[in-house]
C-alpha cells in the first residue's frame, strides 16, 4: 500500500512495427509514452522528427462523428434505461473486431448525413415562418409586393406606430396636398400597416409629414407577387420541409438498431485518439523510431515479452531523486484504502518518493464520517446505496469507481456511531413508540436500545472525545513527518522539532493527570528553549527562533485541535435537527401525520448532512493533517490503456 515504484524506458524499433507494437503496449495498459526532454540521453541529430500529425487528426475526426451520431440518436431515438442499469459487457473479440468498428462508422456516417439534413430544413423552415410572419399583415392588400407604378403615381409600404390614430397621419398628409393618401392593410398590438400613395411632385413634402408621425418604410426586394400569393407558397414549402424532416428521422430511426455498435466504436476511437497522441511524442527516422515513457516495475516482465515480439533495443532504469518531479505517480492499496483515492485525487497526488497518505488517512476519514452522522438510519441508507450501485452498474469512472465504496465504508462507520447513540432516523423509534403507547412524557422509557452516549446529554464529553482524537490524528502527523526527516539524514531537526512537541505534550499530560502542573509547566519550557533554536545562527538568531516558534506553534496547534470541535458540533447539530422533525411529528398524536413529517424532515437532514460532513472532513484531513508531513504535486500516471467508457470488454 503506497506509492507505485516506477521504471523509465527508453526504446528504439522498427517503424514498420511501430503500430503494432502501441497497440500491444496498449493492450497491456502499463506504460505512459512521454516527448524525450532535451537533456535525457538518446537519439540527436538532423534526421529526427516527429510522425505524421495526421493519424491522430482522422482518429479524433471518426470519434467526434461517432459522438455526435450518439448524440442524434439519444435525441431522435431516445431509449428508456434504468437508473442503475450496468453497461453491456463485450467480448473482446467483439470488441476489437474491425468489421464491427467499420459497420458502426458507417452507420455513424449515415446518422450525421441525416440529422445534417434536418437540421438544414429546420433552419429553413425558420426563415420561412419568418418570412410568413412578415408577410401576414399585408395578406388584405391585393397589389404585388415587387409593384413599381409608372408615371406620376408613388406608392411606398410602411408603418404607424398602433398608438397613433390613423385619422392624425391622414390629417398630416392632407394639410400638405389633397394629391396624398393613406390606407391601412392591416395592424396589430404595436403598429399599423399602410400603404402610402401620392403624386410625384409632392412626394418629399409628403415623406416628410409621415416622418413626423414616425413612419418607417418597409420594403419587400426580391419578392413577385401579392403577400397572399406568396403565403401559399411558402405553406407548400412547410409542407415539402415537413416531409423533408420526417424523412431524416426517419432515417436516423432505421439505423436504431446500430446503437450497441456505436457505443462500442466510441470507446474504441478513444483509444485510436490516445494511441496517436502517443505516437505524436515519437521520434523518427527513415526507417526506425525511439520512445520515451514510464512503466510500474511490477510490469517489467509483462512489458519483456511484449517487446520481445519486435526486433527493438530497450532498456529500463530507476529514476533518480533529481528526476522525481517528472515521474508519474500511481497508488497501490487495498479494497479498503482504495477509496480514499478520490480525497488525494480533489486535493493533489502525492509527489513522487514522499509518502502515500491515504493509508494513515483512511480510519481517521471514516471515523470522522461516522462519528459526525452519527445514526443507524442513515448509515443503513449509504450502506444500502453504495451495495446496490456497486453490484448494479459495476462503476468504472474515476468518480463513481472510489465514492459508491467510500460511501459504504463511511456508512459502516455511521452506524456504528448510531448504534453507540442510540439513534435510528434520531429518536424516531422512541417517539413512535410514545405514539403507539400514548405516552408524551419520557419516550425513553420503553426503549430497549441502550445509548453508551448521548449528544444532547453529553455534549462535553463528545467534544472532549473529539479533540482527543484531533490530538491523536496530529500526533500521527508529527510521526510520520519525523520518520521521513530522519530517512533523510535530519534526525536532529527531527527531534528538535517535532519531537520536542511530542515531549512537550507528554509533560502536558502527565501534569494534569499527576496533579505537577508547575514542574511539568517549567520541564516543557526548558526543553523549548533547549530546542527551538536548532538551526540559527548566534544568539539573536537562537532567541528569535525560540520565541518565533513558541507563538507559531502554540498558536498553530491550539487552533489545529480546536478545529476537530466541528465533529461534536456536527454530531449535535445532526441529532437536534432530527429530533425537532421527529417532535413536530409527535405533536400530530398521528402514526401517519408522524411518519409523514419525520421522514421529510429526516431526509432533508441526511442529505445535508451527506455533503456537509464529506466537506468538514475533508478539511480536516487537507488541512490539519496532511500539513503536518504531505508533500503533494505529483502527476498522475496516464498509461496508454483499452479502458472504456459505454461499454465492459470481459
């Protein structure tokens, strides 16, 4: 359990193998293919360059057509599935079968040709409702929209405001020349629309006046005929559209049944787009081409006789400490720190060559869970969720694959805390009892589960417990932080700094429970003074630092173990909050009235709960304790592999 030990490799082959032997390299799902730095040994001169950048341009042009043909499909075609319905597992001679894989793009192919063509008619049938639109108000006017009258006659479309009446435009038009006239074609909510008609020689006279009534033109280019003759035409057009679109659907249906294939070409053109992204860190030459990459020592067998096929020249070798920040990081654990990845994950990995934090914080992350929801009910509840999820849809994406067990182990941790608490859904069971037996003055009283603790009751000594088990997650800080300054050869900066603050607590301690606290008091001062100056220089310097690192410590670890407070507060805050539902119910005097509004209030409380305890603990772990010894910046290690998305390869 801890960081992955890995190997780089350096190979140089034959190109015309070079396809092939990714391909096995990324069947066997164990080598992460990096772009050789400048200062590494291998290969230099003129003749080197990368590989054609094409291969890895049609391998994400056939993914992105597969996706959106998905996409089309799930719109158009939509299939009922179930919420925890798992995903078709595949051979893997099914799989890989590139019959299939060309059946499925070419389906693909047909899908996107058809929904590019309704998706065109959509737009065009768009622009004509558009156009409809426009045309309705003038559907009354029997005159061609492309009239041009000749001689002395004007003739301009356009509109009034509806505010305006029509009676003031005609008085406007009138008070200039008797040669002028207005006449509505139709209107609505906002404006009139009008024809206007007039004599040549008073026609900017005219325009004039209706500016002033704020006319706006409207003219209809390259339009023939009347705005009725042109409606039923574009009603033909809708109809020809129609037909058109139905057509395309029904298109995209008749390739329903290449759904499974799609799916299954999707996750394999993900691995075709990963393998040329590989293969664009590749050095070539006429006739051979060098690698660069990392790989798990664990595999170094499994990775000699995949090469072993090929006529190459390989060799592996183990980073050295100056090469750690380059070297991918991969976790190793147990079924029951596993989970815990996806903590380190939100946060950062681990740097390689430090320490794997997710076995020191599994039971403290779980514990603190359990201890902050702190009911039966609720840890029957994730307990039950993440068994059914796991079992049912086999989760394998990066989120999904760690939370589902992190739920059912913080939902072991809770119930257990529960049943120490004697709380089931809080005191749903007392106060249904009180129901059934008429009684409202000690609910308690015929309660068979005895509590070992209550949170309401008490509350100091949960706190109490709390920052003992803060001061208990620190001091594992502490240990782990001196061991690693002491495998560095800094055994004295180790033992001056935080194991001077071991000692300091031990004297605390001992203290209080001898009933010495002054002699202790005075013992943890001088071994301060003797201690907290290691490191600086001359007198000033040692008495700076002692005093430095008396506020910088006694501040930081006063507030680092008042922070574990939040696991009484949330353990009490949680079982208030249920109770007051549970009263609210009880009131009723109802069984159905009570289960009613305890359940509402319950459900509301866990789902609150849920988020709000995984957000206080993770700030516990990131902050008090990984602060204490966690090195983070790792990268995480991205072998090629033939990992899927849609569908299971057994």
């Amino acid at each position: 359990m801890a960081i992955v030990k890995m190997k780089g490799l350096r190979l140089a082959a034959m190109r015309r193998d070079r396809e092939d032997l990714l391909r096995d390299l990324q069947h066997m799902g164990g080598v992460q293919v990096e772009q050789p730095a400048p200062d590494r040994e291998g290969p230099q001169g003129p003749g080197l360059c990368q590989p054609d950048p094409a291969g890895l341009a049609r391998a994400q042009e056939r993914h992105t057509e597969l996706d959106r043909a998905m996409t089309a499909l799930k719109s158009r075609v939509p299939v009922k599935s179930g919420l925890l319905k798992a995903r078709p597992a595949i051979s893997r001679e099914v799989f890989f079968s590139d019959e299939q894989y060309e059946a499925a793009a070419a389906a693909a192919r047909e899908i996107n040709a058809a929904e590019r063509d309704a998706k065109a008619a959509q737009a065009q049938r768009g622009k004509l409702l558009s156009q409809k639109a426009s045309l309705a108000p003038w559907l009354s006017l029997d005159l061609p929209l492309d009239y041009e009258p000749k001689g002395e006659l004007r003739v301009q479309l356009g509109t009034l405001p509806a505010a305006l009446p029509l009676s003031q435009a005609e008085g406007a038009l009138q008070a200039v020349s008797e040669l002028a006239q207005l006449t509505q074609a139709g209107e609505d909510r906002e404006l009139r629309y009008c024809v206007f008609s007039c004599h040549r020689d008073v026609l900017e006279q005219a325009s004039e006046a209706l500016r002033g009534c704020n006319w706006n033109r409207v003219s209809f280019r390259e339009w023939t005929g009347t705005a009725l003759e042109n409606d039923r035409r574009i009603d033909k057009e809708l109809l020809a559209l129609e037909a058109e679109e139905k057509s395309c659907q029904s298109r995209i249906e008749a390739q329903a049944g290449a759904r499974e294939g799609i799916l299954r070409a999707l996750d394999r053109a993900a691995m075709d787009v990963q393998r040329e992204q590989a293969k664009t860190n590749l050095l070539d030459t006429e006739s051979t081409f060098w690698l660069e990459g990392w790989f798990p020592a664990k595999q170094e067998e499994q990775l000699k006789q995949v090469l072993g096929k090929y006529a190459c020249a390989w060799e592996s070798w183990d980073p050295a400490p100056e090469d750690y920040p380059n070297v991918p990081v991969q976790l190793d654990n147990g079924a029951l720190v596993r989970p815990m990845n996806m903590v380190t994950d939100m946060y950062s990995l681990p740097a390689y060559g430090s320490v794997d934090p997710n076995p020191l914080m599994a039971p403290f992350f779980i514990l603190f869970y359990g201890m902050m929801m702190a009911d039966m009910g609720y840890g029957l509840l994730m307990m039950i969720a993440s068994w059914v999820v796991v079992k049912k849809t086999r989760p394998n994406g990066a989120t999904m694959r760690y939370m589902m067990p992190l739920l059912g182990l913080c939902g072991a941790s809770t119930f257990i805390w529960g049943a120490l608490t004697a709380g089931f859904f809080g005191d749903f069971i007392p106060q249904l009892l009180g129901i059934l037996n008429h009684t409202s003055s000690d609910v308690y009283a015929n309660y068979p589960w005895p509590a070992l603790f209550s949170p309401l009751d008490d509350a100091l000594a949960v706190l109490m417990g709390s920052l003992a088990l803060g001061v208990l997650q620190i001091f594992t800080g502490m240990a782990v932080s001196m061991v690693k300054q002491i495998k560095r050869g800094e055994t004295m900066a180790a033992l001056c700094n935080e194991g001077a603050w071991f000692l300091v607590f031990i004297l605390a301690g001992a203290g209080f429970a001898a009933g010495q606290v002054q002699i202790c008091l005075i013992a943890a001062l001088v071994v301060l003074v003797l201690t907290q100056g290691y490191g600086k220089k001359g007198i000033v310097g040692k008495i700076m630092g002692i005093f430095g690192s008396l506020y910088n410590n006694i501040t930081g670890y006063f507030s680092d173990i008042m922070s574990y407070s939040r696991l009484m507060a949330l353990m009490l805050a949680g079982a208030v909050v249920a109770q007051v539902f549970n009263k609210l119910g009880a009131i009723t005097g109802n069984v159905v009235a009570f289960v009613i509004i305890a359940m509402i209030g319950n459900a509301l409380n866990f789902a609150l709960n849920l988020l709000g305890c995984f957000v206080h603990d993770m700030r516990l772990q990131c902050l008090e304790f990984f602060g204490r010894f966690y090195e983070d910046g790792g990268k995480p290690f991205r072998p090629m592999n033939t990992e899927t998305k849609n569908v299971d390869i057994v």
